[in-house]
C-alpha cells in the first residue's frame, strides 16, 4: 500500500512553505511517527512532518530550498510487510 506524505495543516491555514531539511532519502526505511522533513511555514514556524505508516520512501517530489503549498505531495511511503 502506498501513503502519500503531504504539506498541509488543519489547525492553522498555512498558504505555503519552504523546504528547510529532509531528514530522510529516497529508498530509506521509515517508521511510523518518523521525522520526515522540516518546513517553514508562511509566519517563519517550523514545523516536522512525520511518516504515517511504516515502509519505505519510494519517491520526493521536492527539493530542500523549494516552495509548497498547503496540500502538495511531499513523497510517497510504500508500506512494508512484516
């Protein structure tokens, strides 16, 4: 099964953000909760995303340094069997 690991916040309606660090390459392992990537939102907070299921990291759509915009696919997590 495929996750999609997307920029997007609930509680608070960020337009955009920009890329500061990825934690994590592609083909890597992950577990769930995971830190993923580091963004800076629209008002300079940081905020982590973290992976929501365990697996591996298949594909990154975006560079460090790059410009999202809330509800991007960041990458896409492919669940492993245990």
């Amino acid at each position: 099964m495929l996750h999609e690991v997307r920029f997007s916040s609930d509680e608070m309606e960020y337009r955009y953000a920009v890329i500061q660090f990825w934690h994590i390459d592609e083909n890597d392992p992950v577990e769930e909760g995971d830190e993923l990537v580091d963004v800076e939102t629209d008002d300079e907070s940081i905020l982590t995303i973290t992976a929501p299921a365990s697996g591996v990291v298949k594909q990154i759509f975006f560079e460090e340094g790059d410009v999202v915009e809330n509800g991007d696919l960041l990458a896409i997590i492919e669940e492993t069997e245990e």
